[in-house]
C-alpha cells in the first residue's frame, strides 16, 4: 500500500467536481476514478468521500438520485448542476492560483 497522503482542505471537492464533470457516477465508482487517475497516490476512504458528496449536495453543486448500478444494484449517482459546473471554474482557478505560489515558494 503506497504511503498515505493528505489533501489540501477544500481539494477533495475539487476532485470530485472534476471528476463529475465527465460523467454522473456513484461514490464508489468516483472513489475509484480519482485513484486510477492519479496511479494509486491518492485514495479516498468512505469516511471522507461521502460527507463531501453529502456537503457538495446541500451546496446545491451536485444533484443525487437512485438508479441501477452496472451490476443491477441501487446506487445513489451524483451529478454536477450548473451551479456545480461554475464552482469548479471558479475552483480550478483558485487551484492555478495556490499551486503556483506554492511552487514559486518552494523555488
């Protein structure tokens, strides 16, 4: 198991905004994108990824609703409002904005 590493406050929603933003998908199934994305160096745990979805939810920046998973189970899917799509502009920006004073730092 590679080593543990913690995310920034607020780049979990990020993640999972962008991530929503190429398809309507269930928790696990976002859980899983982000770590095959990102070769296995980030992987969120259910006790982080579903209060954010909850979060993200009430925010108004996702819309949840039950439907039949791949394998004929319930699932709940999660998908970006519009509201959601301007957040993540508004979130990737600020992201260009700290990562490049981060990097000017450690210059």
């Amino acid at each position: 198991m590679p080593p543990s590493t913690d995310l920034l406050q607020g780049t979990l929603d990020l993640l999972v905004l962008r991530t929503l933003a190429l398809e309507s998908m269930h928790g696990w199934g976002i859980a899983q994108r982000i770590q095959q994305v990102s070769r296995d160096a980030l992987q969120i745990g259910q006790g982080s990824l579903y209060p954010a979805l909850h979060r993200l939810e009430y925010k108004g920046w996702v819309l949840a609703e039950w439907r039949a998973s791949e394998n004929n189970r319930r699932a709940k899917y999660y998908s970006l409002t519009r509201t959601g799509r301007r957040q993540l502009e508004a979130e990737l920006k600020d992201w260009e904005r700290i990562s490049t004073a981060i990097a000017l730092v450690l210059k």
